[in-house]
C-alpha cells in the first residue's frame, strides 16, 4: 500500500513539475505568421515606438482583440515590462475583477478580468506577449494564449 501511494505522489509531483517548467519564446516573425494565419490583421510597429531596449514590436487585432508581441534586448528588461503592464492593469481595475498570476524560471503570467474587459500579459524569456479584448471573446483569447504558449 505505501508503495502505491509513493507511486502516486510521485506522479503528481511529475505533473506539478511539467507544468511549472521552463517555456519556450516564440518569435516575431512566429508571431506574425499565426496571427495572420488566424485571420488578424498584423503590423510591425517597432520604429514607431522609441524604447532604447526594444528589438522589435508587433500588434495584430481582429473585431475587438488587440494583441501586442515585444522582444526585448534582455530577460531583465523584459521582466520589468512585464511588471509595468501588470501595474497598469492592476490600476485600471474596477469594484468587480478576478485575476491569476503564475511565474517559474523563465515566464510570468497575469490575466485580469474587469469591467466587461479580459487582459493579460506573459513573459517567456526576453518576449512580451500581451493581449485585450472583452470579457465575452475570453475562449478566443485563450487560444491565442495557447498556441503561443504563454
């Protein structure tokens, strides 16, 4: 009996572990290629926006989702985009929200929902991934979420 018991605690313990390991960034050009396959209509903004650390920048946007893809120079720069875009989306709350956070070795996550709207934000390595739309397209933005990987 404690061996069946030893057994099944080491196989959650495999899930847990799988499901907290390392993830891989996509990349721009993977970005590009998805989202128009998808149907959403994409751009390259990067020498729009004037960022000293930015390497390149996109946006992609169908109806009413927005979806921004940042690399960055460095993991260190991406981590404190990260944690702006988060504190901006913690300052745009209202009375009524829910939200998640998770982060292991190379990613973080935060989702929010909040007057009627659905934003969330992810890391993986030196890569932003962020995206907005209403609360009532959350599955379509779970895709987007899961097939990158963030």
């Amino acid at each position: 009996m404690k061996k069946l018991m030893l057994i099944g605690v080491a196989v959650v313990a495999l899930f847990v572990l799988a499901a907290c390991s390392a993830r891989e960034a996509i990349t721009a050009s993977d970005f590009e290629m998805q989202m128009a396959r998808a149907g959403y209509s994409v751009q390259d903004v990067t020498t729009q926006v004037d960022m000293s650390s930015l390497v390149s920048y996109h946006i992609a946007y169908l109806n009413n989702t927005y979806v921004e893809f940042l690399v960055l120079e460095t993991e260190s720069r991406a981590i404190r985009q990260f944690n702006d875009v988060q504190r901006m989306f913690i300052g745009s709350r209202g009375n009524v929200y829910s939200y998640r956070v998770s982060s292991a070795s190379n990613f973080n996550r935060f989702s929010q929902t909040s007057n009627g709207e659905f934003l969330f934000v992810g890391r993986v390595d030196n890569t932003i991934l962020l995206l907005m739309t209403d609360s009532d397209s959350r599955s379509k933005a779970d895709e987007i979420i899961s097939l990158f990987g963030y």
